[in-house]
C-alpha cells in the first residue's frame, strides 16, 4: 500500500548558484538560511527506540546537491575509516536519492561522523552494486569531528556533517529546473551502546537498505 504524505513533506530545494564558491563555514550558515530543512524523527523499528536529535539542510547549485546533517546524540563512535565498508555501524547518516522517478534506480551514501562514505546502487530484482571509491572520492565532505577514526565516546556530543554529491554522479545535469527527484535520509548506529534507525519519511524494518521507494518524498530542484 503506497503512503499519501502532505506537502511538508515535498522538499522545494532552492538552486543556490554561489554556494560552489563559498567556505564551508558559510556554506553550512546558507543553507541553514536559505536551504530547506527537516527532521529526521521516525524510528523504523520500536525494539531500537532511542532518538537523537537529527535534522538536515538542503539545497543545490548548477554542479552539486549540499545536504548539511546535523545531530545531538549520547554515544559517538567512528570505527570504520575505508571507503565501503561498514559505516552504518558508527554514529552515521545517510542519503537515499532516485534521480529519475521513472527509473528504479536508487544511489543510497552513507557518512560517518568522520565523513567516511560507503555508496551502493540499489535496483528491485537486482543485488546491490557499490559504488567505485573513486568515484565516491568526488563527494565533498566537511565533518566537525575531524576525520581520524576513534572507539565509542560516551558523553552528550553535538556534530554535523556537510556534503555534495555531484549531480552528474547521479546522472542529472543542472541545465534546466526545476526538476523532480525523489528520496528519503536516515540516521543509523547498529553498533553502538544505543543502536538506532530513523528515517525522515518513515518505513519498515532496519536501516540500512530498506529500499521502499513508495516511501520515498518528492524534491523539487528549483
């Protein structure tokens, strides 16, 4: 059965085209100001029920979509420092985008507090194709808790993670907007002290990669 959501949950994401040229300081204050905002608050499964504070900002310019994850949470932990491997288990975020909605191809990146990013290309019928480290290399990533890997913290921690995803790795060129696409973001920690699944759109079952498209929200490239 497909879920019917309202329109706070069809995200007009503004094309802001300056963004390319700023810092990463500013980058992050523009788009707290002028990208659009949401939570991620729906816990997926209720035998995992802790649920940090997690939201997002979001906006686009012609060559990247900027996503700025922020979260407040007890444990943080960022074990896994390679390319593909296992990030969902640390303190992590993830993006799940389908460029074409006439297509069932999902790109779903995950990051770690310490910007560590695996990327898998999910299909319905289809086992999972990872992303080329190469290829994912392309994403920018700024995260506040620096990028060397560490054991579990315990503790009240605050941190923010600010990534691009080339458009052209999804396969969208920004020549011409607005443009739909469609997705859902997640926060996930399967291996800490408090393990937990949310998503902002909510679906069944664990994260990670519960490709439920009919779930997905709707983005407007503006």
């Amino acid at each position: 059965m497909t879920t019917q959501f309202n329109n706070s949950d069809i995200l007009a994401v503004p094309c802001i085209s300056e963004l390319d040229d700023m810092s990463p300081d500013n980058l992050i204050t523009t788009l707290d100001d002028r990208g659009v905002r949401r939570t991620i608050e729906y816990v997926t499964d209720p035998k995992f029920p802790y649920r940090p504070l997690t939201t997002f900002s979001m906006a686009h310019s012609n060559q990247y979509i900027y996503i700025d994850f922020f979260v407040r949470c007890n444990f943080l932990r960022a074990v896994n420092y390679i390319t593909n491997t296992a990030v969902y288990e640390d303190s992590a975020v993830a993006a799940m985008i389908q460029p074409n909605p006439g297509d069932s191809t999902v790109y779903v990146f995950t990051f770690n507090c310490i910007g560590t990013v695996s990327g898998f290309i999910l299909r319905p019928g289809h086992d999972d194709v990872a992303i080329e480290p190469e290829i994912l290399g392309r994403i920018q990533r700024v995260a506040s808790c620096g990028s060397r890997p560490f054991q579990e913290l315990e503790g009240l921690f605050s941190w923010n993670i600010l990534v691009g995803i080339p458009l052209d790795m999804l396969g969208i060129y920004g020549d011409s907007w607005p443009m739909e696409i469609k997705g859902n973001f997640f926060k996930c920690a399967t291996a800490t002290s408090q393990p937990h699944f949310m998503s902002w759109l909510p679906v069944d079952g664990n994260f990670p990669y519960t490709l439920q498209p009919d779930r997905f929200g709707r983005m407007i490239l503006d």
